[in-house]
C-alpha cells in the first residue's frame, strides 16, 4: 500500500518585524551618535613617532597658534565654570553668574583677562570669527597664563587635569616659554605635547627597539 504524501507547508518566514527592528536601531544609533566637532583653532601640529592617544577627558588645552597667539580651552566635562570662578575672584573681575555662565559655554578663550567681561556680551558661535587676540604670554611681567594657570589649578581640585600643550610647526619659540614660565610659576610641569605622529623612520634606534620588542613578544607567544 502506497504510503500517504504529506502536504508541505510553506518555509517562508514574515521578515517585516525584523526588518522594523533593524531600522529603528540604526535610526538610534544615527541620532545618539556624537560626531567629532571640527577644530575651531587650525594648528599644523609638528609630527613625532608617538603612538600615545591624547586623552579626551578632564583636559585643559593650551594651544599655540602659527602667529603666537594663546588660547585656553577644555574638554566638555572639564571644571571650565569653576575655573572661570576661581580667574574671577583672584583678579576682582566682577563677572556676574549668568557671564560666567556665558563663557563657559564659549569654545576656547583669547583675549586678556581684562576683556573676559566684553567677551561674555558676545554669543559664543561668533568668538572664532573675531580674530581674538589671544591671551598676552610675552611680558615677563605680565604673563597673564600664570592667573589662567593658577585658575586652572584650583577649578580642578580635586580631579585630576591632563594638561595638553598644542602648537603649531610655524609658532615662535617665545610664546612657548611664556607658556612653560607659567606652567613653572604654578608648579605644574607634567603636560603632554600634542603631535602628528607618523611611523618610526627605519635604521633608527628608536625603530630597531620596536623591532626587537616585537621580535620578543612573538616568542613569548610562541
């Protein structure tokens, strides 16, 4: 007797929820993403054979443009208020809350201590546009990065600063020491340098030590 045929039922799977599932993720993930903002201040770093990352959090950045100009900026969860509280009370700048409140969300500062109060009427967008003129680092006398520093200082109290230094290749060598002489006065000389890094050159020492690090750990694993 010939066995009975069973009547084969469709494989096909309704793929529309999946389908409902994956959009929605990938429209989370588009709208939660936070790009990296472009630099407001256009420095050419000089290259290095550094492979060290900067770091993103808790920093206060000096950078040095190509004309020799200082600015001051730091990273989104930085003390940047606190700092500008403490730069307030040292030097009597009589800055109200809501200019404090102002310049702490500006992108970086340059102008003189003295114009921080101009600077707080001005929207924040508009600051790289306005050609500031950095903050004064070459008089001796006054090297107004000594207050910026000892500011910078007590708004971190209590957490700890990674201290960057960015210069252009085309920066002259004096606002550079008008940096460091701050960085001196207040008795802070670990920073970082920001560079370009670049491969280690072959022949060099530095790149035969790599070589041979690597070679040893290839044994090691072996």
């Amino acid at each position: 007797m010939p066995k009975a045929k069973l009547p084969r039922k469709s494989t096909n799977i309704d793929m529309t929820a999946m389908c409902d599932v994956a959009f929605l993720l990938l429209s989370f993930f588009i709208l939660t993403t936070k790009f990296k903002p472009s630099e407001t201040l256009a420095v050419q770093t000089p290259s290095s054979v550094a492979s060290k990352i900067a770091p993103q959090k808790d920093v206060a950045l000096v950078t040095i443009d190509k004309e020799g100009k200082v600015f001051v900026s730091f990273s989104e969860d930085a003390p940047t208020k606190e700092v500008l509280e403490a730069l307030n009370t040292n030097r009597t700048l009589g800055l109200s809350d809501a200019e404090l409140t102002a310049l702490s969300k500006g992108p970086f500062f340059g102008v003189p201590i003295g114009q921080l109060k101009s600077l707080a009427s001005q929207p924040a967008d508009n600051w790289p546009k306005m050609n500031l003129p950095g903050i004064p680092v070459l008089d001796t006398i006054n090297n107004e990065m000594v207050d910026w520093m000892r500011a910078i200082k007590s708004g971190f109290q209590g957490i700890k600063m990674n201290l960057l230094v960015k210069g252009d290749n085309a920066s002259k060598y004096p606002a550079f020491k008008g940096v460091i002489d701050a960085f001196k006065k207040n008795d802070e000389m670990k920073f970082q340098m920001v560079t370009n890094p670049e491969g280690v050159p072959e022949g060099t020492e530095l790149y035969k030590r790599n070589m041979n690090r690597n070679a040893a750990a290839e044994t090691t694993e072996e």
